[in-house]
C-alpha cells in the first residue's frame, strides 16, 4: 500500500499473509430510524484498567484500555475520558476486549488497537487490528488469522503492540496462543508472522483447564524499541521483546528485525511483565505467574544494553522471606532520568505497595510503612469525593484502610512531560495524582479518581420505577446503585448485605418504594450474609432476608404487585416463595429449578415462570405453578409482564418475540421481529396508553435497539451504527416518567442511556392515520420569598459538541413548586438531547422546565439536569438566567 522498505527492514523474513481491511460504520440501515443520543448513567470505572498508554511527543494525548469495556481517550480540557469503540457490534462484540494499544510519537493522530475478548470457544471470532488516523474518531479494521484475549489471564503484562518510534509505518504485535511475533509495513493495514523469532512462549496458567481459558499459551508480552538506534524515516535497528518463558524472556534485535537473539545473562525463573527502555537502561519488572489476580515472588531487574551486564534492583528481593509478591506497573520519569517506580503483583493484604527510587534503583522507597502494627504511615492521602462509592462500603479494622490505594495495578504511568502527574489502573477505577514529586520533598501528595467517563461496568439488571430514583442498577463486581441523579456519581453501593455481583432486581409495581435484589458473594467468608435483601424506601437502605437451604447463587427474583410476598429462583436450589420479606421461604411446585421468574403488575397473587420453552402461572402467590398450554415457544428466553396490564406479558428469545395477553395461556409471534435478546417498557407516547416497547433485536434485517409506539405493530431503531455497545442484551428498560427514555445494560460499557433529541410524534386515529404535533405548555407562576441561583458547568467537551450540567438552588424561604428556567446561548449552542427536564429552544433561547418527579424545589435545596449539545467556533457559557421569569445569582 505504501512503498516497499530498504535495506534491513525489508529483509526480515515473514510468513505473507495479506488481510482486508474493514471501515467501521458500513452496517445496514432500518427501515424507519430516529435520531437519539447517547451517554451513560454515570458511575466512573468499576471495571479492570489493565493498561494506560502516554504519547510520546504531545502532552495529554492518553489513552487507557480495558478488558471487556473498550479503549477511552483522555480529554485534558475536562478532565474525562472519551469512549472509541462504542462502534463495535452484536455480531463482533469481542472487539471490546482490548489486549493492547499504541499511540504514534510521530503522528499522533494514528491510533492502534489489538481487539479480541477471549481466546477460547467463548468468542467465536478471531481477533484484529483497528486503526485509526484521527485519535479515534473513526477505525478500520485489519482481521487477524487467531484470537486475541482482551480479557485472558495476563493481560496486564504488555504493551504487546508497538510502533517503530523512527519509522511509523512499521509496528509489532506479540500474539498469545504460541502464535509468535507479528509485524505490519504499511500502518497496521496488513500484518505478517515474523517466522525468524524464535521463541513464541510457552507459559500457561493451569495445563489442565477444561474450560480452556487458563491452559493458554500467553505467548509474546511486549515490544520495546531503542529509539538511538535509528532516524526520523529509517527503520529502528535495536528491538526487544518479551516473552512469557521463564527460561528465556528476553530476546534483541540489532538490526531491525531481521533475526533474533536471546539476550545475554538474563534472569530467568520469572515472567516479565514489563520492559520499559531509558537510555541505556532496560527496566525489567517480573513475576512468577502472568496475573492479573496473583503473583508471589518476583524480582525488578535494570539490564545496562551498553556493557550487557545486568543488576536486579528488586525494592524486596524474591530471596528475601518478606517478599510475597512479584512486581508489576513499572514506570520511569521521563523527564529525570533514574527515577522509577513499580507496584507489588500482587499484594492484597493490607494493600498494594509502590516502590520509588530515584537513583537508578540503588534505593528505594515505599508509599507506605509500617510503624507500630498494625498501624502504618503513609506518603499520600486519598480524595474520593469524586466517586465516593470506591471505599465500597467498607470499615475495615487496621492494618487495612478504605477505600484501598489499589489492586492488580498491572499498569503505573509517568507523565512523560509532567514529573508530578501519575496515573494507575486498578480493578475498579483509574486513579491518579498531580503532585507526584512530594514523595521526593518529604510531604504527602493527594491520589483522587481520574475516571470520569470511563464507564466499564458489567450491568445484569435494571430497574425504573414509576417514583423515587429514576434507575435502580444491578451490576457485577460492584453490585450495584441507586441512581437519584442520573449526571452524578452514586454515593455509595449497595450494602447490607453487599454482594458482589447482583443478579436480579425488581420492584412492587403499586408500592415502588418495595424492592428486592439477590446476589452472589463467597459466603464460605461471610457464613451470616444471605444472597437476598429487600428495602422499603426505593433502594435507599436495604436489610437482608433469610436463604432457604442450597442456594449458591442469586438467580432470579420476583416481587408481587403490592409488595407483600415474594418469589425466589435462586441458584442451587428449587423456586420458592415468602410471604413478608423473606423471613421463611417455602418451595414453590410445578415449576423446575433454574426457570426464570417474574410477577404480575396488576395482580398480587399472579406469579409467571418460564424453562426450556415452557411457561409457567402461579395465581396463589407462587405457592404452586402451572405450565400453561403455550407451545412454539424458544429453548431459552427473557420475559416480562406489562405495567398496569394483568395478564399482559411479551417473551424475547431466539427466532422471534412473542407476545401474551392472556397471562402465557396463549402467545402470538410478533411479526417482522427474526430475533431477539430482551424488551423493555417506558411512558407511553402522547396520545397512546400503551406503554412504549424497547427491544434488543432484530428486525428489517437490521440488529439494534428499537422502540414501538404501537403495541409492536411497528419498530423504529432508535440507535445506530456509532453506538452498538457490543455485547449487550442482558438489561433494558425504558423510563415510565419520560417518553422516550431508554436504559441500556452493556457487558463493559456500563449503564447506557438514549434520549430522543427531536420532538415525539403524536398520532391520532382516525379513518386514516393522520400525524399531528401537539404543543404541551408548562405554566409556573412566581411566589413570594423566592430567590434562586444558578451554576452551569461544562464538565465534557470534544470537537462539535459537548455535555453540559445545570444547577439550580432555591435561596429564598419558601418552596418553589413547578419551574421554568430561561438562558440564551451566545455562539449557537444548539441542545441535542437533555435529561431530568423538558426543553425546547427557538434560536439561542433556551427554555427548559421540571419532570415533574422534581418540581419542587425546597428552601436551600438544589435540583438538577444535565444536557448534550452542539458547538462550533467558540462555546461561552451563558452569563443570564431567569428562574420562572425572575433573574437568578450567577456564582
């Protein structure tokens, strides 16, 4: 594609193999489309950061990945993360595993990914290469001939993915799975094996894995290029690369790849992690297994690639009785050559250790200590105001502390232009400093979330009732929230009990304030902890409940109508059912084990169940089931019944959807639907009374998310080819207080959200069908002792557009009940999508009014909405607001 290399570099021998490249977004079109926006309920990280990549030559252009959740670009200016791969499908969902990523020192808009979940049966699809020339924005895509795994064990160690920092053009790839070195010639668009490498590892986890996931060959680590060693246009002579055997784990090139060699006197019995070249210094950080969840031994070692002579400088030796761990997330500073850090792999208890020296690794010191057990001193604090909920509920007893520095931080990174800027990834967020060098000066320096944006949950449930909170989220890892302000972090988790994954979720449908979740956690840890629990203030404040006898999982829960009983499919035992909350269950009959479980929303006595294309009725509390007469039904599905609707229940599975009003006596297949995943409901449309659809499906050929205004009549798909979220499917649910509001559970993109950004339609019925637009108007007045103030934020921005926040607090002595706030854009701001509030805007003019779930505003109190919007040019803030048409205080 681009022309052929000369000397050298050319003469590398390489097994051709020649791929086609793919441009993202050329999907299919549906039939009948709207135009929705997208963002997410925010939470901020809550999954694993396994790698944090700073370009070279431009300060603040960084990138982080993840294992099941995508890569993000870093926005300096708002201090958030941007999401890049929101692009990838259904069909291909594994491209959100992201193994590694390099960023061009010489062009920095070119941006690389080595995508693929797993490399096993679990992802049907090979792997590849995306490649973008525009940070992101867009990809194309190179298919590899193996797997990739974003999300295997060793994923941590890295970057496998690098770019010749002379010659850009050029870039390596170490594949696991013992399928050797890859190198492309032409930016990434083709790639071919790199056949005089000698060594494609050898290292697997457990050799008896049946499940295929731990017995893989974790194969080529990481690329490291000697910069020196070549000029601006010509091919990089001296390469190293890492390599997961602990006999031999480093090999050189010197003369651009053409062969190989072991290096030299190197310390074997380890993996290496890490391989980060300054000068003629070669860091090296090793471990005794690939992590990212263990390592017990290990040792830091500095190979001087001038001399060959090679030093370990471990802060604790693996010789030494006190050393319990190996190492990981080594970083140097670019900008003082000699200073370094690293990070225990891994140490659990009390905490993770960095370690720093700033003479080459002669010295060392730790960023914390022990003094007199189990008390310890610390050389930072740590803000996490801005995600309060990542001390996860906790009070651990000393030595530990909550919320914990970090865990399996498998990548620590140096600002390379900003010696006090740090960042690190953990298994639950990034974190990361500004003042990094107090360390050096004595004081202690603050560590504080650097996650905004980047949203990487697993969601398994989600719940919008019909008041209180707006969204209820169950989620793995973390268990899950009550989301009050959909634009802010929650406070905290759920806790009492806490489980670890939550795996389902619902509400009374006449009490909403009644909810039940169930869950997973080790009980062997905590034997008085049961896997369900119950809150009667709308997942405010929960109190457990009792298990009956078998239960290993949370299943699937089910409360009635009215909140006053309780149906349980839990795993490792049979369906039962409580009268109160939980108390005494009973074994429910006629229903299997394992089936899925939903309730009524009418009827409080009116269970349904559904297993292995049969469904199921209960009309005695779930005392006793019976399979109804239904046939035609999918092996496997997901089900729920119809707010206000006794009797009313739609069924998603594969082949179709179906849909029941006779409470599953009876189905219909809905026609035009081919597949579908899960459905959901949210406020009906103006003018209709039943609620409106939303559906993970297919249909006109085309696989998305829909929604239908006319009881599935007809579906327009209400997202499109840039926001597909991958694997998705496992939770929806549209708003039953905003039309047009959808949530959207992902599997590592977190809790999505869709709003529509045009008017809604209204259709009347007559002897033809006729669209009308209906115009609502809100009427506020004034009251006496009224004042208000208004804070408006700008808390993300990128090219074109932005998301912006609005804060309004009532300053006077009376409460404000019903409101309407009016702003004028000055640089042809333009709204796209708003949440908690109605808006309209006429030129500048912005007009936005309440819910009406918060139109109240008390004395001192605040309310809130958030909002997306287009800018060009210059985005001022506006300087004037009025607060139903009196002027507010702008701080």
């Amino acid at each position: 594609m681009r022309r052929a290399l000369a000397g050298a570099l050319a003469a590398v021998t390489m097994a051709a193999l020649v791929v086609v490249a793919h441009t993202t977004g050329a999907g299919h079109s549906a039939a009948a489309a709207e135009t929705y926006s997208w963002g997410n309920a925010e939470i901020a990280g809550g999954g694993f950061v396994p790698g944090i990549v700073f370009n070279q030559s431009e300060p603040n252009l960084i990138y982080a990945r993840t294992d099941i959740g995508g890569a993000y670009r870093w926005n300096q200016q708002t201090g958030r993360w941007i999401p890049l791969l929101d692009h990838v499908g259904l069909d291909n969902w594994g491209l959100n595993g992201v193994a590694s990523l390099a960023t061009d020192a010489v062009d920095p808009n070119r941006v690389y990914v080595a995508a693929g979940m797993y490399t096993n049966s679990w992802d049907p699809n090979n792997g590849a290469i995306l490649r973008s020339s525009d940070r992101g924005a867009t990809w194309q895509t190179s298919p590899l001939p193996f797997k990739v795994g974003g999300n295997m064990p060793g994923r941590g160690m890295g970057e496998r993915l690098a770019i010749d920092p002379n010659r850009n053009s050029a870039l390596y790839f170490g594949a696991p799975s013992g399928k050797g070195l890859w190198r492309s010639t032409d930016f990434g668009a083709t790639w071919g094996q790199v056949t005089s490498f000698p060594n494609p590892g050898n290292y697997v986890q457990d050799p008896n894995d049946p499940n295929g996931y731990l017995n893989d060959n974790q194969g080529v680590l990481w690329v490291t290029f000697d910069p020196r060693t070549g000029s601006a246009g010509s091919a990089t002579q001296t390469i190293y690369v890492g390599v997961a055997d602990k006999e031999n784990n480093v090999y050189r090139s010197t003369n651009g790849g053409t062969t190989w060699e072991r290096v030299a006197g190197q310390p074997t019995g380890f993996l290496p992690h890490k391989g980060v070249l300054q000068g003629d210094t070669l860091y090296l950080a090793t471990s005794d297994t690939g992590g990212p969840y263990d390592g017990a031994k290990g040792d830091v070692w500095k190979l001087n690639t001038a001399t060959g002579a090679w030093t370990r400088i471990s802060p604790v030796p693996s010789t030494s009785a006190d050393n319990t761990f190996g190492y990981s997330g080594l970083t140097v500073d670019r900008k003082k050559p000699g200073t370094l850090m690293v990070a225990t792999q891994i140490a659990w208890w009390p905490d993770v250790v960095f370690f720093r020296s700033t003479d080459y690794g002669a010295t060392w010191t730790r960023i914390w200590d022990w003094t007199s057990y189990p008390d310890r001193s610390f050389r930072y604090k740590m803000d996490i105001s801005a995600s309060p909920w990542l001390d996860l509920g906790a009070t651990p007893a000393p030595p530990e502390t909550s919320p914990k520095l970090g865990w399996m931080t498998e990548s620590m990174e140096i600002d390379p232009f900003n010696s006090d800027r740090m960042m690190y990834g953990t298994g639950a967020t990034i974190y990361g400093t500004t003042d990094l060098t107090a360390w050096d000066r004595g004081t202690q320096f603050t560590i504080r979330p650097m996650a905004a944006g980047l949203e990487e949950t697993a969601v398994t449930d989600l719940i919008s009732p019909p008041s209180g909170a707006p969204l209820i989220s169950a989620l793995g890892d973390i268990g899950g929230f009550r989301h009050d302000r959909l634009d802010r972090v929650p406070a905290r988790m759920f806790t009492q009990p806490y489980f670890t994954t939550t795996r389902s979720l619902d509400y009374a449908e006449l009490t909403p304030a009644t909810m039940v979740r169930t869950g997973d956690f080790d009980k062997a840890g905590r034997p008085n902890d049961n896997r369900v629990a119950f809150s009667t203030d709308g997942g405010a404040n929960w109190f457990q409940g009792q298990e009956p006898g078998g239960v290993t999982g949370g299943g699937t829960v089910a409360a009635a109508a009215d909140g006053s009983r309780f149906v349980w499919s839990p795993n490792g035992t049979g369906v039962h059912h409580a009268t109160g909350f939980g108390n005494s269950w009973t074994a429910s009959t006629g229903i299997p084990a394992g089936a899925v479980v939903e309730s009524d929303r009418v009827n409080p006595m009116k269970f349904y169940g559904f297993s292995a294309g049969k469904f199921y009725v209960s009309t005695n509390g779930g005392a006793a089931f019976t399979a109804t007469a239904a046939t035609g039904l999918p092996e496997s599905a997901r089900f729920k019944a119809v707010p206000g609707k006794e009797g009313d229940v739609w069924l998603a599975g594969t082949g179709g959807l179906w849909h029941s009003t006779d409470s599953g006596a009876s189905f219909t297949k809905v026609s035009g639907v081919a597949g579908s995943l899960n459905i959901g409901f949210g406020k009906a449309a103006q003018g209709r009374t039943y609620p409106a659809l939303y559906l993970i499906g297919e249909t006109g050929g085309v696989k998305g998310v829909f929604r239908s205004d006319d009881t599935g009549a007809s579906w327009v798909r209400i997202n499109d080819d840039r926001h597909q979220y991958g694997n998705i499917g496992d939770a929806i649910t549209g708003d039953p207080r905003v039309y047009g509001r959808v949530y959207l559970g992902t599997n590592g993109r977190g809790v999505v959200i869709g709003e529509m950004t045009g008017t809604p339609p209204t259709t009347t019925t007559t002897t033809t069908t006729t669209t009308t637009t209906t115009t609502t108007t809100t009427t506020t007045s004034s009251q006496p002792g009224t004042g208000c103030s208004v804070k408006y934020t700008v808390p993300n921005q990128w090219q074109g557009g932005f998301q912006g926040g609005v804060e309004i607090t009532n300053t006077g002595s009376a409460a404000i009940t019903g409101w309407t706030l009016k702003w004028t854009f000055a640089n042809g701001q333009v709204i796209t999508q708003l949440w908690n509030g109605k808006h309209t805007q006429t030129g500048a003019a912005v007009t936005v009014t309440d819910q009406g779930y918060n139109a109240e505003i008390k004395p001192k109190a605040t309310v809130g909405f958030g909002f997306t919007a287009s800018w060009t040019g210059t985005n001022a803030k506006p300087v004037a607001f009025t607060l139903n048409d009196r002027p507010c205080a702008v701080p």
